[in-house]
C-alpha cells in the first residue's frame, strides 16, 4: 500500500515536471531540464556509437549532437566504440550509448550482463527503449542507454531525445528556434516506445513544378542531389518516418526529376540514412517514368514492346541490390494513363509475373524484396474482376486525390501476409480543380479518414502527397504521429495536440494561442479550399455569409498579428512560416473574392461605389504578390520561391494558371446619373431577390414605391420571435450627386440602426441599417407587413416590407422552430435517438467552422445495417407555422466521402412523424468499380453531398427522424424548407431550439 503510493507519488512529482518540459506530442518523457531526485545529467555528454552498427546510426548520432548545441549552446561529443574498447568516461562525463539489437555490441553486452531487459522490444518493428543505468560498463559509473529494436527504432530513439530536448523536425524547414536549456536531465526511468501503427509511413514528393523546383534549382541545383534530400531524409527520420517517394515530375527542365540518375548518391544516402525508397504507384521496378523517357527504348507499352520494358525493369532491379526498398509493382499506361491493350487482365498478369522473375533472378526468390501494387483505376477494376496478386504484396489503396478513401480493405484482405496501405493527398494537380498553394486541409478530416483506414487494417504502408513539403508542415506532422502511434491524435483530440505542437515549436507562453489559431485554419479549409473560391462561390446577399466567413479570416489575422507583435525577431521568423503567413494569404486570397462580388453585384445595380470595389479588389490582389515578396525575401531569401504556386486565374480547366490573373471587374460611368424615373437612392433588402437588377423599374415617378413584381425587391423573408435577431437593409448611390435620405417605421417596436444620413462622397455611397424588432411590445398574434418609409432628398422614395408574424409555440413542444420559412439544423443537435450510445460527433469536421461536427454511427456498432430494422435513428424535432399546401423539401448535408466497398454502399433514410423510410444511396453507383461517382466534381469542391427528400408537412410539430447504414455517412446539417430557403452555399445557419 505504502509502497504503491510512493510510486504514484513519484508518477505524480514527474508528471508537474513534464508538462514544465516535456514537447513530445504526448510521448512518455524522458528528459527534463531540472536536476530532480537520481536523474542523470546528460548536459554535456558523449554520445557513443559502435564502431559496426548502422551507418544512420551515426548519422543521427552526429546530428543529435548538433541539436545539443542548438539547445545548450555546446555541441555533444560523439565517438565510436565497441563494447570490448569503451572510451572511460570517470571524470565527470555524461555518456549516451545507442545501439540497434542486432549490430550493437554494447547492447549486446548490456543485455548479457543483465543490466538492460530488453524483452519488451526484441522482435519488434522499429521500436526502443530509453533507461538509465547504473555502472554499465567498468569506468562508466551511470550512462543513458538508447537501444533500437532495430536500425530505425535507434535512430527514433536517438530524435525522441531531441525532440523532447526541444529541436523539432521541423527546426530547419520552418526555421524553428529550439528553446535555451543550460542543462538537460535524464529521467531516470526505463521507457519502451513501440511499436508503430503502420510499418511503413512517408510521403510523395510530387508536382513540384514550379514551387519546389525553383527553389531546389537555386539553392541546391540544378538537379535535385543527395545534398536536397538529406533534408528530407533527415525530416522523415525527426518525424519517426522511413518512407518515400522521391520527386518524379517530367518536363521542365528537361526531362524531369529522376531520383536514382539526378546525383547517383541519393539512392545511397537514403539508405545510409535509412529511408526506404519506393517509386510512385505508375513508376514499376525502381525506376522513375522520367529515365524511360531518356533511356528507355520505344514506346512505354507492354504488348508491343515487352523485351525492351523487361531489360528497363531488369535495370531498376540490379540498381536496387543492396539498398532497402519497396518496389512498386505493375504497370501503368503513358503518363500515368490506362494501359492500352484489349485485355488489361492479361496483360498484368504477365507484367507482374515477369517482374516476379526478375525479381526471383536477382535477389534469390520472388518474395525477397517488398513489393507493393496500387489499386488504381483500370487496375482496381481488373483486380475487383478477380486478378490475383501474390499474398506477399502489399496492396495500395488511395484516396479520391482530395482525402476521401475510395477503397478500405475487406475483412479477407485484411490477412493479406503483404497487408495494404494508404495513398492519401494533401495536394493535388487534377480534376476537377488542382489545389497546390498553401495548406488547404481540414485535419478533422485528415484524422477520420486515417484512423478509419487504420481501423479497417490498412496498416502496412501511408504515403502522403505533401507536393512541395513546405506548406505542409501541419497536416505532415499530424499524420506521421498518427501513423507512429495512432491514438496520438484522435477525432477529439485535435486541439490538445495542436496545443503540443505549438508548444513545441514556438514560445509556450503563446502556444494555446497558437494551437487554437491552427484549429481555426484548419476549420476553415474544411469550408472550401482557396482554389476552388470564385467571387461567386459565397453569398453576399443572403445569411451574410460572404461577409462572415471574410471576417472569420480577418479576425484570424487580427490574432495572429497579435502574436507576432510580442514575439522576437527569432521566433517570428517561424510564426509566420507557420502560421501568420498562411493566415494573411488566405484573408488576402478570400478579400479579393468578395471585392469581386461586390463590384459585380454593385455594378448590376449601378451603384456609384461599383468602381471603388474593382480598385478593392485589384489593391488586395496586389497585397497578394507583395506578401510573396515578402516572403521571398526572408532570411535573405531560404525559401524565396517555394510558395511561388499562382493561384488566381483557373478556368474551365484542372490545370493552374501559369501566371495570377483575376477577371471580369465591372465599372459603372460615374458621370453620368441614373434614369430619373428610378432616383440617384437605390435600396435592397438582405436577402431578397433582385429581378431586375440596373435595367428598368416601372412607372415614372420616382416619387412612388416599388409595386406589383417589384415589391419582392424590397421584401424582407418573414420575420418572426423564431428568426434572426436582426436584419438589414442598405441605401446607396447610384448617381453622381449627392443624396440626403430620412427613414422612420410604421410601428414604434421596429427600429432601425440609423434614421437618417447621406450618400456623398464623403459619408459614403452604401448605408446599411439594421432592422430590429422589440417582440415584447408585438401585439400577440400579429400577422401582418409593417413598413419602413424611405425618402431621399433627390425626391426618390422607397417601402422596405418587413412581414411580421407574433406567433408562439405550444408550451409543451421542445425542439427547433421555423424562422425566415425554414427551419436549419446542425445534425450533432439532434433531439433525441432511439441510441445516442451508437452515435459519436467529429467535433472538428464539417463546413460548420464555427459550430459543430458531423455525426455519424460508431465503427463499433457495424457496417452496411439494415434501414431501419437494425440501424439506430436520430431525431429531429421541429415546429411549423407555415401552412402550406406544397411539399417542404429537406435537404441533408452530408460530409463528403466516397462508397469504399461496392458490396457495401453508403445509405440513409428519412421518415416524417413515423411515414416508412425508403433506404436511399448516398451517392449514385460508378459505372464501373475504379470510377468515382455522378455529381463527385462538384461534390469534392464542395466537400459535401446535399441530398434532397421532400414531405408533406403541415403547420405545426414534427418529428423527422433519421438512419444511416454505416460510420462512414457523415451527416452535418439538416434544412427543412417551407418555402424561405434563399440561396447560398453553406445552407442558413441553425433555427431556435426551445
Ligand atoms: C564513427 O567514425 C566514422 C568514421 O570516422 C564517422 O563517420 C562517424 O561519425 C563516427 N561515429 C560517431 C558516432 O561519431
Ligand atoms: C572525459 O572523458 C571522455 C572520454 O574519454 C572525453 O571524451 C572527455 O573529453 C573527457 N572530459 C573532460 C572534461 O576531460
């Protein structure tokens, strides 16, 4: 008892010390940075190595070196040794001693002498443990030992100690200034880490033109060499990675990149580091594409070119001996196209069977290097057709090039001895619209996607599309901890371990801070991305929703300035790669849109401020290039030109702007009024619908209202207690003179934000007014139009309508209510369930940024239920007023994923106040397997489905309740229209709950 309670004590005492220290993501701790009971002073210490272990050993181990100068100001010595010819450290210094079971003779000797158990790492993959032990060795009275399960699992070990020392992989690529320590202090504790969830985790270098290249060729050029790469190398391996892809693009400059003839030491150095190098899934046999455009011999086509293919293949394959690698297997088409031929199942067959022989030539037997296939268009269909591929392969699903998993492994595959991976994409060039420029990924989305792949058994392999690297640095840093320990992150999570991460990398004082800037970034992108925002993509008229999300950037901008302002030049310089640049680019990105949409707007009404709004929209695409400048020129140019990506200026084409362009500005003549039968004062409601917008009104006299089908103009939706608290209207210029306007109400309990003021040059020529009701001093049951009378001093006059209903709710009824014709409601706010255990919230996915998730069923409670006998339902309970004899049409808003098994489809159901449900497809069946589904394009730009089901619904309280088959149907919001429902993209925002 006693002696369990000095043990929690001790966890207890560690514990306060590691949140004063420790920045490794929530990895056990193994330093601190004040002396504390038996802890060992590693302050300036020698690391040894054996004289015969890995090379990446010492590489790591000079490299951490450095890192104690980075964080003590003084270098760690480093030797090599073996365990027989110990340097004696017996005066006074700290020694370190590393080594992988298999090729270390101090952890051998260490293991013999039973003075480290090793049992719980023996055998396992890349795993290690960190202890202090007492008189290792004679003349070596106390050291830290770091000791590998195997060459990656030392090295891992080797950077969990500079990381938690405060060096973050990302010291050199984001400029990350490691915190001072005058001392560091070994725990002394004996700490296994291990195993890693997915064995094989990397990334894709890839379309790296013009952003990456440019900058490789100026700083390291004109090739990328083994100089670039042991950046990458040396990122991965900080970051417990071990895989890659190397950068493959062809064309410019000729003939393209090329990791294995580009500098005949990257394939060498990759391996000395100890990266596993693979090639892209269209890239066979060690080879880049690239090599057979220089040296291959004919066309690339199996059937009328096999011998010269084969010698290409035998080629990659002798290169390879020697180096650790996973071979990409198969064959693609040209430039990554379908294979051409009759009969793509023969003709893989015979692909891969030739490369299993010349694999079983080479190496000994077919099996003896890791092999993947990548399930890919034709592929996957020749392969769902009943191709058979070896057990020993690992099999490569991918996601849609936008983060949705098109395939998740079947319970029979999952025993697959090769197992299956994931290719997933935080960029990409292609249909239906490239997104390459900054950082455009929703991490709520990231982690439901990988978790659930990881769930399912896609264990083997993860490579990620991270394009030029760079911009990439959070999303990477969240999916590698995700793919060492899977838990480290999860749908929860998030926050915390952005929290951490921004801990690690910039001053604590500003990390929460930090952390939630970088979960508001990232909410944001799961709006919409940047390249696929045009001026007309976001409403200006209706729910304010151009302007909110404007202002939800700008607000971000405010707050990271903020930051920036208290941070010094050092850590500044890494705030803003982090995080204040991305933030400002995407305001300026999103302030140019609406600039666009209002000039646009403006000018089909003629307003006489159109024109300042083209200048609006040219000054913040101006502000554009000059933040690129500015970027360019930090640190004396490191990263001038790696975000160079044009962004402004796609057409009805994937492919990106070769050169920023924004088009169709609109002007008005200012020197010329506007007919005066129509007045210089134009006014508009929110919200309404303009049908004639700039071209006529009728009659001739300005001195009436608008009438007949005009009145819908200046119509406000029906506002009631239910409704948004306040709307507007907005009064401007569309002459050149000025104009003197007056407003008053018809009621006494409407007010407005102002009752009078100019339209001039120098008040402005758009006024917009609140309009407020006081519903306490409503009459009960008022149903009526109530008007607000406007007058300008030009003789124009105008009725703004606001239709008022009192109504209230039946005392009893719990639920939302109809407000402006609909009711809109967040799916995570559903009323009740018939098993709320069964259903879980992502909190930070959805296009909600500023609200809730999306809800979905647990994986627990199965896949592909029956609807509605075995699926658990939601409800949702709503009040009508309006009585309509129409349909009201629902629309349901569901988070964009793809069917990952066509034995499985995704579905859902409705049923209003108990009507039978009809089990629907979420989305339509592909033509055939390998292909994505009707409405995808625009779907995965909108990064939702919206589905529509119409009901008869009469005047008051109902119950909508709703299925879903599986985890995998996302739902986010539900609109219910009775008729009020204006158009806008992200739906109006969520009705009263009473
Ligand atoms: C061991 O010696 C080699 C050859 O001199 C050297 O490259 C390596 O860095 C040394 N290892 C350590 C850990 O110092
Ligand atoms: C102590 O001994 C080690 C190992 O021989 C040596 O590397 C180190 O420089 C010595 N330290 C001092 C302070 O003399």
């Amino acid at each position: 008892m006693l002696a369990l309670e000095r043990s929690l004590l001790c966890t207890v005492t560690w514990a306060i010390a590691v949140l004063q220290v420790a920045h490794a993501l929530f990895e056990p701790p193994i330093i601190t940075f004040e002396a504390a009971d038996d802890s060992l002073d590693i302050t300036r210490p020698l690391i040894v190595v054996d004289l015969d272990d890995h090379a990446g050993l010492h590489i790591a181990a000079n490299a951490v070196a450095d890192d104690f100068e980075r964080v003590t100001g003084e270098r760690a010595q480093t030797t090599n040794a073996t365990a027989d010819d110990l340097p004696s450290a017996d005066n006074g210094t700290a020694v370190i001693l590393v080594g992988a079971l298999d090729s270390s003779s101090i952890i051998s000797a260490l293991v013999s002498s039973e003075k480290l158990n090793t049992s719980t790492i023996a055998g396992q993959w890349e795993s290690f443990i960190v202890a202090v032990v007492d008189e290792p060795f004679d003349g070596v009275s106390r050291a830290l030992v770091i000791a590998g399960s195997d060459k990656r699992g030392a090295i891992f070990g080797l950077y969990t100690l500079s990381e938690q020392m405060g060096v973050s992989p990302w010291y050199w690529w984001t400029d990350i200034v490691p915190k001072h320590h005058d001392a560091v202090y070994a725990i002394p504790t004996s700490t296994t880490f291990g195993k890693p969830s997915v064995r094989y985790r990397g990334i894709f270098i890839n379309d790296e033109s013009p952003a990456l290249n440019t900058w490789v060729m100026d700083n390291f050029g004109p090739k990328y060499n083994s100089a670039f790469y042991a950046h990458v190398f040396e990122l991965l391996l900080r970051m417990k990675a071990n895989y890659l892809w190397p950068a493959m693009w062809p064309g410019y400059p000729n003939p393209g990149n090329s990791f294995f003839v580009d500098d005949p030491l990257n394939q060498a150095t990759a391996d000395a580091y100890g990266i596993v190098v693979s090639t892209s899934h269209h890239e066979p046999m060690q080879r880049a594409t690239n090599e057979w455009l220089t040296s291959g011999n004919g066309t690339w086509d199996w059937t009328t070119n096999k011998d010269n293919v084969t010698t290409f293949f035998e080629a990659g394959a002798a290169r390879a001996q020697g180096y650790e690698s996973y071979f990409t297997m198969g064959m693609r088409g040209d430039s990554d196209g379908p294979l051409s031929g009759d009969d793509p199942m023969a003709i893989l067959t015979d692909v891969i069977a030739t490369q299993r022989s010349i694999i079983a030539n080479m190496y000994g037997n077919e099996t003896a290097v890791k092999q993947v296939w990548a399930l890919y268009k034709e592929v996957q269909e020749v392969y769902e057709q009943g191709l058979e591929v070896p057990d020993d392969m690992t099999l490569l699903l991918s996601d849609d090039n936008f983060g949705n998993i098109r395939r998740l492994p079947t319970d029979d595959e999952h025993k697959r001895e090769g197992g299956l991976g994931i290719y997933y994409h935080c960029e990409f060039v292609g249909d239906p619209r490239s997104y390459k420029w900054l950082n455009a990924n929703s991490l709520g989305k990231a982690q439901q996607q990988l978790a659930n792949a990881h769930s399912r058994g896609a264990d083997r392999i993860w490579v990620i599309n991270v394009a030029d690297i760079k911009p990439m640095e959070t999303p990477l840093s969240m999916i590698m901890a995700m793919a060492y320990n899977i838990s480290s992150v999860t749908r929860d999570t998030i926050p915390q371990w952005l929290n951490a991460y921004a801990a690690r990398e910039l001053p604590e004082e500003h990390a929460d801070e930090a952390g939630d800037l970088l979960l508001a970034y990232s909410r944001l992108m799961g709006v919409r991305k940047h390249e696929h925002i045009e001026g007309s993509t976001f409403s200006l008229l209706n729910y304010d929703e151009a302007d909110r999300i404007l202002n939800a950037w700008s607000t971000l901008v405010d707050r990271a300035e903020a930051v920036y302002a208290q941070l010094d030049d050092a850590h500044q310089l890494s705030f803003y790669q982090l995080l204040l640049h991305p933030i400002k680019a995407s305001y300026i990105y999103n302030a140019v849109r609406v600039a666009q949409a209002k000039n646009s707007w403006y000018g089909q009404q003629r307003r006489t401020s159109a024109n300042d709004w083209a200048g609006t929209a040219l000054d913040y695409f101006g502000q554009d290039y000059d933040l690129q400048m500015e970027w360019n020129a930090m640190l004396d140019g490191k990263w001038a030109e790696i975000m160079r990506q044009t962004h402004y200026g796609y057409t009805s084409s994937w492919r990106a702007p070769i050169r920023d362009m924004i088009t169709g500005l609109s002007y008005v003549q200012l020197r010329q009024d506007s007919y005066p039968a129509v007045g210089q004062m134009g006014v508009v409601v929110e919200g309404a619908i303009e049908p004639y917008v700039g071209l006529f009104n009728e009659g001739s006299d300005v001195a009436k209202p608008s009438r007949d089908d005009l009145v819908p103009v200046v119509t406000f939706v029906t506002t009631s207690p239910y409704g948004v608290s306040s709307q507007w209207f907005e009064v401007y210029g569309r002459g050149g003179g000025d104009v003197h306007w007056t407003a008053s109400t018809e009621h006494p309990w409407v007010s407005l934000s102002s009752a009078e003021g100019d339209l001039s040059a120098s008040s402005g020529w758009d006024t917009r007014i609140d309009v407020q009701v006081d519903w306490h001093a409503v009459p009960d049951g008022f149903n009526d139009t109530s008007l607000i009378y406007i007058n300008g001093s030009d003789g124009s006059y105008e009725e703004v309508h606001l239709p008022v209903i009192k109504l209230a709710v039946p005392d009893d009824f719990s639920g939302f209510v109809e407000g402006g014709g609909y009711v809109s409601i967040e799916a995570a706010h559903y009323t009740s369930s018939s098993d709320p255990s069964s259903f879980i919230e992502y909190p930070y996915l959805s296009r909600i940024f500023n609200g809730s998730g999306t809800v979905g069923l647990d994986a627990s409670v199965g896949r592909n239920l029956a609807i509605p006998d075995v699926a658990p339902s939601l409800e949702y309970a709503y009040y009508q007023f309006s009585d309509i004899a129409d349909n009201v049409t629902v629309t349901m808003y569901f988070t964009m994923a793809i069917d990952t098994d066509p034995d499985e489809p995704f579905m859902w159901a409705l049923s209003l106040d108990g009507s039978t449900p009809n089990a629907t497809r979420l989305m339509p069946e592909p033509a055939s397997a390998g292909e994505l589904p009707d409405g995808w394009g625009d779907a995965v730009q909108d990064q939702v489905w919206t589905r529509e089901q119409s009901f008869n619904s009469s005047a008051g309280a109902h119950v909508l309740e709703y299925w879903a088959n599986g985890p995998a149907v996302l739902l986010e919001k539900i609109v219910i229209d009775m008729g009020g429902v204006k158009d806008s993209y992200l739906g109006p925002r969520e009705s009263m709950l009473v």
